[in-house]
C-alpha cells in the first residue's frame, strides 16, 4: 500500500494524502487524483518524472502517443515500478487548457493490504475556482550576451553616426 501526498502548485495549501494499492497503474492514480480534488478525470493529463529537486523530466501521457504503437502510457506504466521507493516523486498536469500542476511525493511504502483502496485520508484547503497562473521566467539575458563592448571587440567599433542610407 502506498501512501502518497499530492499538492497543488498554488498560494494557498491545497494537498491530499491517498491511500492506494502498490500495484496499480498510473491511469488509476490519474484518476485517483483527479477525484481527490474533484475533478472527473476526463481532461488530459500527464505525469512527468523529477529528481529530488523537482525538475521535470520524461513524459508519462494519458494515452500512448506514439505512432508505432511503442510509446509510453499511464496505463502501462505500474505504480511500485514507477514510485519504487519513499520520497519518489512525479509531478502531475491536469487539463493542459488550465495547466493544474501537482506535486506527487511518496510519504510511505506498507506491505499492508486493504480492500476500501483508493483513499484520501487528508484534505487541506479548497481547490480554487480557477487554476493558478503559470510563471515562466526566463534567466538574465543581460549577463549571457554581456556587455555592449562584447560586441565591439569583436566585430570592431560600430558607429552610431553611420548612414546606412548612403549605399
């Protein structure tokens, strides 16, 4: 039995704890999830892989995406190969149009068996009315391209009173 905490990237605290079974796929987890927060589960969505520091990393989809037939899919990817041990962790997309964006941390591994699996076990706050926007900030470009010199030395001086116009 798993015990996962899920929370939401948002201001505010929003998370549930679940229970669920160690052997279930990741199509079952998406909508374990999902419901938790109440939502039906009929948006697409996607876990992606992280390290410890949560960077994202390779694409779980919902549906196999692949045009061979070889791809990767929630549906068959195991929950306990996945998440093998405590503090794995993935993050979630629910509904790619609002971009809701969860954090999926294993708190606790049990040989334990239950029959009333899945479970929220937790809830903190309410899930608001409208996703949080997404903040995407790029790095400094100033101090990658340098200075204004950079580019004279380089190329030589470039006056500013030229005329390009003349020729």
């Amino acid at each position: 039995m798993y015990k996962i905490r899920v929370i939401l990237d948002t201001k505010e605290d929003v998370i549930r704890t679940i229970l669920v079974d160690d052997n279930i796929n990741l199509e079952q987890l998406h909508f374990t999830i999902a419901k938790s927060f109440g939502f039906e589960g009929q948006e697409m969505a996607s876990f992606y892989r992280t390290d410890d520091e949560w960077n994202q990393g390779e694409e779980i989809p919902l549906f196999n995406m692949a045009e061979a037939g070889e791809g990767i899919s929630m549906l068959i990817c195991k929950l306990n190969d996945t998440l093998p041990i405590e503090n794995s962790k993935l993050i979630y997309v629910y509904d790619f149009l609002n971009m809701w964006t969860f954090y999926v941390d294993v708190i606790e591994i049990s040989l334990d068996k239950r029959g009333d699996l899945p479970q929220t076990i937790l809830t903190v706050g309410e899930i608001p009315n409208e996703a949080p926007d997404k903040e995407f900030v790029a790095e400094n470009l100033n101090k990658q391209l340098g200075d204004e010199g950079d580019i004279d030395d380089e190329f030589g001086h470039f006056d500013d009173d030229f005329d390009f116009n003349e020729y």
